[in-house]
C-alpha cells in the first residue's frame, strides 16, 4: 500500500500539534538538539566566564547568552513535551536565534570597544608614567645629616 502525499498546504502545519506523528523529520532531532546546546550553553557559559572573570564586560555578555539559550532551549523542550501548536516552535526557534544575535553583534561590540579602549588608555599611562627609566628607584635623600638606625632624625630639645 503506497502512501498517499499530503495534500495541504504549508501554513496549514502551523495550527498542528508538534509531535512525532505529525512532524516524524522534526520532533526528535529537535528537541535533542534543544537539550544537547542547552548543555553545551551551560559548560561554555562555566568556562569562558572562568577565563574572562577579569573583563566585565565579556562576562556580561556570557550571562546574556546564557539566558538566551536557557530561555529558548527550554521553551522548544517544553513545547516539544507537551504538544504544544507548531507555530509556537517555529516562533521561538526564530526569536531565540534573533536574540542571539542581537546580543552577541548588536548589543555588546559597542561596550566592548568602549572597553578595550578603557584598557588601552589605562596601559598607556602606566607606560608614561614608568617611561623613565628611574621611575621606580628612590630618589636618594640629598641630605648631609645621617639619620640613626631608627630612621628618625633625633631632634633636639631647647
């Protein structure tokens, strides 16, 4: 018994519960994919905020894609789970990757080359400043009274 095609339109699969009866090509890849970048999403966002703890800005940057991803992995987990009408995946599958972009080229380039020139500025000052090949010796005292041991100069009492 050969099967009979499908004759309906596209946007006729959007009022349609997701599941596995009805979309046998998306329903398990994706939410696998949904639950292994969720995973992946949580040890990338341990790891690059250990190597960048010192850069706020980066850090930052990480929790907003951590958040982005926890939200939109878990919402295509859930829909998934519960049947939920193919037009609510298709809507967070395109805002999640919407607000990964938007974070990731739009929202943080300018913070973040607002602080690299922070940085530039600061390691061009602290270069200034000991530019001078002297600048981290002590000036010797110039003064023709020696001073005991005690470091003080007794003074005398009138």
């Amino acid at each position: 018994m050969p099967h009979e095609p499908h004759l309906t339109s596209p946007w006729d699969y959007l009022l349609q519960r997701f599941n596995s009866e009805l979309f046998p090509d998306l329903h398990l890849p994706l939410w696998v994919a949904a639950l292994v970048l969720l995973v992946i999403q949580v040890i990338l966002y341990n790891v690059r905020t250990r190597r960048l703890h010192r850069h706020e800005p980066l850090v930052t940057m990480q929790e907003w894609l951590l958040w982005t991803g926890i939200t939109t992995f878990s919402l295509l987990l859930v829909e998934a789970l519960f049947n939920w009408l193919f037009v609510f995946v298709l809507l967070t599958v395109i805002l999640g990757i919407a607000a990964y972009i938007w974070v990731r080229f739009y929202r943080f380039p300018p913070l973040i080359e607002a602080y690299n020139a922070q940085l530039r500025r600061a390691r061009f000052f602290s270069a200034a400043k000991y530019k001078h090949p002297e600048a981290t010796v002590r000036a010797k005292r110039t003064t023709s009274r020696a001073t005991p041991r005690g470091g003080r100069a007794n003074k005398r009492k009138r």
